[in-house]
C-alpha cells in the first residue's frame, strides 16, 4: 500500500513550534509514513536567521527565501509556523497558487483572513488546516468541525491563553496582585517580555473569532469580538469572587443568541463559580467547554501552547492533509452557510457582579436598587458592608444585557452617594 | 454547490438512540444538507416492533426486514444502532457488500470483530465510521485517530461507563454500600435491569479494547483486556481511599509498556488522587485522559451516554461519511501497522493498596514486610491499627508487576499472623 514517491513538505519558520515539526518529522519517519501511507519528506525550511545551528536539520534544506521555497511547485505541504500577518499571507497564497495544500499555526492571520485563505484553498482544490491556532495540542478545530457536524452547537467558553490562565491562577492561589503575578509568569517564561497580546486579550479575542465562525457555521473576524484585558483584575476581585464562591479566569465566549437568529463572541475577565470545570484549570493550561443541543456539555482539556503539543496539532494537520493528497481529495473547507449576524457587545446577556464605594447613610440603597429598576437590570442579591462613614455595596444581578449594565452603571455615577464603582464584573458559566 | 440527489441513509434500529437519529434527521435537515453538501434523506428503519408508534417517521419507511433494506442497493449509508453481535454483524458486512458506508455505534461488535469489518469496508472501499462506540458524544475516536495521528499516545486513562461512575460517585458522597448506590442507579434511569455489562466491567473493556487499537496503531482485541468488575467495591475502601487522598473510579487505561515494544489494556476500579482531574468526574458523566509524546496531557469529557449524546456521534459520523461518499473518497480506516503484542496482566507495573487483617502481635509487620521484599515488591507507606488483638495493616506499594504482587498476596495468605487480605487495589493516575 506504500507509495514510494515522498510528500514534500516545506517549513515556513523554524523556531520553537518548527524545529519541534522538524525533529519529530525525522524522529518518527517511520510512523508518520505508515500513517499517511507515502514517506513524508522535509524539502526545505525557510529561516531568517540561516547562521543558527539547527540541530538534526540537513544545512542544505535552509533557506532565506521562502518565497521561491514555496514557489518550487514540487511540494506537497506546506506548514506555516511563521504567524503574524504578513509574510505569512502572501506565502500561503503563493503556496496554493503553486500546488501545494497548507498547515498552519497561525491564529492572528485565521482570525482576520480566515474567509480569503479558505477560498484562496478552495479556488486551487487545497487544504487548509489549522488545529494548531486554536489551545495548542488540544484537539478542538476538528471536533467542532466534524465530530459535532451533526449537532447545533450554542455555545463555546473557554479558557484558550496560558499566560493570563497562569497569572490569574497565581493571583488566585496566592493573593498576588497583577504586576507580581506577571513578573513570575515572565520570569518563568509563560510570559513574553512584551505581554500584551496575551494580558489585554488579543489572542484570546483571535482564537474566540475561530472558534465562534466554525461553531455557528458563519464567518466572524477579529474586529467582531469584544475584547477587556485582564490587567485590571485586583487581589480584592479575586476576594469578592471567593465570597460568591467563584474564582476569576480570562474567558473566550461564543454564544448563539438565544432566538438563534444571530451570535456574539467576547473576551473578557469573569467570575465562574468554583463547582465549573473551567475553574479547576491550573496554570498554563486551556480547557474549551462546548454546549450543544444533543451533546449536552463537552469539556476538551490539555497545554494550550508549547513548542511541542503546538508541534503535535501540526503533525496532525500533516497526517491529514497528507492523506488527502494521496486519495486525490480534500477535507472540508470553510462552512459559513449560517451567516448569522454577529450582535455587539450591547446584546450580549449575563449576570454582573458590582462593587461600589457609597456614602454609608440611610436611603443609599434604595437609590442604587432604583437606579438598577429603572435601567430594566434586576438585583439577586445586594450585601452591605460600612465603617467610618464610608460603605461598600457588592451588587449581583439577574441575567441582563450588557447595554442596560451599561446605563445603568452610568446612571449610578452621577449618584452623589456612589463615591465610585471599585469593579464591574461579569459571572459566567452559571 | 449543493447536489440535487439526496444521499440515502437506512437506520437499523429505531431505539432510545435511533428515534433520537431520526429525530435530529427531520428536525435538522436543513442543517444537515449544508454541511454534507447534498440533502440526506432517511430511507428506511429497520425495526424489530413495527406496530409501536415512531413520532415523526413515515410508517411506509419502517420495516422488519433489515437484511432486505440493506440489500437495496440504493444506499449510500446505514447507521446501525441495534448493538450486539448478530444480526448486526451480518448486517454490516451485507451492507459493504451493497455499495453502502455505515456508521455504527456499536462498542461490543467493534470491539470483537473490528478487525474483519474494516477488512470488509476496505475491500469494498467503504467507510467504517463508529464515534458513537465509545463515550457517547465526546470526540474520542476522531481526534485519536486523526488530531493525534502524528503524535504517539502511551496512555489512555478513562472513565468511560456512566453507570458504574454515577454508582461509585454515589457511594463516595453519600458513604452509602454498593448495592443501595446501585439501587438508586437502577431507580433513575441510570442502571439497566440485569447492570451485569456495566458493573461486571464489559461495557468498558470493549471500550477499551477499541481505544487502545486506535491509540497504540495495534489490534486489541475485547479477549485482551484485562477485567475486573467493581461489585466488590465497599465504603471501607472508599475510606480508605480518603485517607490516602484518593477516590475510587472504575478506569479503563491502555498503556504503551516502557520500553514502547507492548501495549497492555485493563479495566478495574482503581484508586486516584483527588488532585487528578478524572477524580471530579460526578455522576453518569466520562472523561478520558490521553498522555502522549508531544502533547503531554489531554482530557475529554462529556456525558458518556443517552439518545441525544449519542445520536450527535452518530450524525457527526454521518456528515463525514456522506462528505466522503460526495467526493468519492474514504476516511482514515484501521491503523494497525505497529502490530505490538499486548501483554497479560502480569507484565502491568503499577502500584497497589493492600489491606491485611493481622494478628495484633510484635513481629507482624516485620514477617509482613520480608514478604514483600522477597517477592522484590518495594513498600511506600506501612499504616497500623490496632485494638483487641486484632489489627490491620495497610500497605501502599511503589511500582510493580502484577504478577509480583500476585506471588506476594499468595504469599501473605499462608502466614498465620495474617487472618486475611481485606482488600487489593491499584492506585492509578499518579
């Protein structure tokens, strides 16, 4: 059943996630031939940097040009762990338009280009997988995509960055506050020295833009999903969170609207309550829960990234791919069918958990809860606590939507005795 | 793009699970015929009972003959959701034969016969898909076959019967015995009449046998599998558990011996750490742990049974069979390539908690102990406890053979300071 010609793989960047492909390429040659049935062979790695040892790799397959690399025309795949936008785009454009199908890591370029890339694919009869872009190893894009096929899925809330996943759980355990937190998350090399796309929720928003267009079957990009950062969350949110028995994590929401006529994606900090699945996630590591009207809840659990487990979601891709080469065909491509409208952030419904500073007199109360009556936002529970003249309000309403938290929370400023709102946080996964 | 011919799906059995099939067919079909590519028609139900009443199914589909519907030569799939051996067997070999793909969800035929029908699919160049056969709606057998195929798997660690978990999590909460948690299993639903295959461990080890032949790329068959039932489960094992910081689940592990040459696949209850995130599976839900090279730990989890679960596995099966069938090509079929032997029980190196019954004298511990030494079983942790002459010893192990710890047990029951062995368990997960 062995074909003898080999499948020509091409490697776009070599760094921690490629040199992770290259070396099990070699080290499990043996393996992945019998598993895609042809040899799989590495014809050439595109580097920026062609002095640096690359162990285990033949010098004469390292090139700076990856564009003539992936012009060859002789390849079969190739695997794109570059990331960011450009080159990376125009290299895997070129790559379908000279024959070969594609493997990527790239969740920043899926999730602004993602419908352009597929119907580039889909123009020249190619593949395009990406199990990579999404929480690392854990297989998450080909569920969706073809396990839960037969289903209507509803919604997706996970936890797919290990950065803030590891400070927020440092936080948590510890008391730390945010900086000390962060410092340890870099000084162990969860944190990169420039953290912002993890802490202000760029990554968590691309990969939650993936999530949410395979999910519900319709195209959402980047610019489509609401993003807060995590830099804000306090030792005293993680305080309050443990007084209703929660714990805070940054949370990548998809959510069908209830009618089902359209969908919204967030990212942002919530409180989840501590009996979730979601909140025993330690450190690093991801976990996707998924909703769906037949299968109930799915939980999908591993290390959201990592040189190797990002490696191994590639490898996967590979096999496939590969395997689609050789029976002449192609999996399936973009479904976007539904085309629901994705709603803004106004529309999105769910529970708050506020805290105000208020004068500590008579009548406030009344006030606040008026003030929450009037903005249509009903109150579950409210608890006091006051010395000195000065009180704090904690404030945990019903579900509600986001634009009518807003107004109210507007409203509530201009309260002469609302000294201040200390925090506005969301509760999920109720 | 949609094709006007409809692909012609027959259903073989019309139970809990294939009402629920039929169901998700009608009320979803728009769905459906976007995500196949082609409108999926239900053209007929094999049933054993054909004067009971099918809400939402044309009477004229309903039949009694199943092997005359599978002989029609106008289908393109039958989903088989009758379980057992026979006639489910011949029906799916009968099938191939037609010209039709099926979509099984049966554990026990696939664990027994899996071998010769994917040989049949193959020779027939049909697609043999069965996600539904193991843990109801989570994707397992997808992502091991496919998402992991360019890792390698050394160990799949899973709770993958509902009955027996609702049972043991029953009997870890409330302290109740065995038999009352089993009451209440059978009272809501959740235990079968006669729960033999359930809590004899039949239901798991076919699981078993099929996720290990997926994982190690080897066949297991059910005759493989190592079994042990957990009706000898009792709440002084569960308090022993506690005192260790465990609880007792029911576990299906398929292992990659150390040296990679053999594969090994048990189930037995087994105690594990409460930090172990199998530990905080509650009720009738399942979850499976895979290790492997590059991805290190994932972890599946989703209710492991019912007709709306288990419908989704079928249907997400059915979406990739008739993409297939549209672009007249095959999935993945079996991977047994690695061909690894699959060793007795014996050859399992795990580590155990003993309880002996023990004269109280002095001396006890120290004959106790050279048994275990000369049977080159290493002690971990020794507990005594004593009153009235007699005493208990509770001895935890470090790793070792079970065939060691057999000889050592054999042993220990012909000193005549030990009155007993109370109990044995292996302590997993670890």
């Amino acid at each position: 059943m062995m074909r003898t010609r080999p499948l020509k793989v091409a490697l776009l960047g070599c760094g921690v996630v490629g040199s992770e492909v290259a070396r099990i390429m070699t080290t499990h040659a043996d393996d992945l031939a019998a598993r895609v049935g042809a040899p799989v062979e590495l014809a050439g790695v595109a580097v920026r940097r062609p002095d640096k040892v690359r162990e285990g790799i033949d010098p004469a397959l390292i090139t700076t040009d990856a564009t003539a690399l992936v012009k060859r025309g002789d390849l079969d795949i190739v695997v794109e762990v570059i990331g960011g936008i450009e080159p990376a785009r125009t290299l895997i454009t070129t790559a379908f338009e000279h024959g070969a199908s594609v493997v990527s890591a790239n969740k920043a370029l899926l999730a602004q280009d993602g419908a352009a890339l597929h119907a580039a694919a889909e123009e020249h009869g190619k593949d395009l997988y990406y199990e990579a872009a999404v929480a690392g190893a854990i297989p998450l894009i080909r569920p969706l995509r073809e396990s839960l096929a037969g289903d209507k899925v509803n919604r997706v809330l996970g936890i797919v960055n290990g950065t803030t996943n590891f400070i927020l759980d440092k936080m948590d355990s510890t008391g730390a506050g945010y900086q000390e937190a962060l410092d340890e998350a870099t000084a162990l090399g969860y944190a990169e020295a420039d953290p912002t796309a993890d802490v202000e929720g760029f990554d968590a928003a691309a990969k939650a833009a993936i999530l949410a267009g395979i999910a519900f079957h319709t195209r959402v990009r980047l610019d489509d999903v609401h993003r807060e950062g995590m830099t804000e969350v306090t030792a005293a949110d993680f305080a309050s969170a443990r007084e209703m028995g929660c714990t805070i994590k940054l949370l990548a929401i998809c959510e069908r609207a209830e009618d089902g006529a359209s969908v919204t994606a967030r990212v942002h900090p919530a409180m989840i309550p501590l009996s979730h699945p979601l909140a025993s996630v330690r450190g690093a590591y991801n976990a996707v829960f998924v909703e769906s009207d037949a299968s109930g809840q799915l939980m999908f659990y591993g290390p959201g990234a990592g040189g190797s487990p990002t490696a191994s979601a590639v490898l996967g891709d590979l096999v496939a791919v590969g395997r689609n080469r050789l029976g002449s065909t192609t999996g399936p491509g973009e479904s976007a069918y539904a085309a629901l409208p994705v709603s803004p952030m106004g529309e999105v419904v769910t529970r708050y958990h506020i805290s105000l500073d208020v004068a500590d007199k008579p009548g406030v109360l009344a006030q606040v809860a008026t003030v929450f009556a009037e903005h249509g936002v009903s109150i579950d529970t409210v608890r006091q606590q006051g010395k000195d003249g000065e009180a704090s309000l904690v404030v945990v309403t019903h579900r509600a939507s986001d634009a009518a938290l807003g107004g109210t929370v507007e409203a509530l400023r201009k309260l002469d005795t609302v000294r201040g709102v200390a925090s506005i946080m969301r509760v999920e996964g109720e």
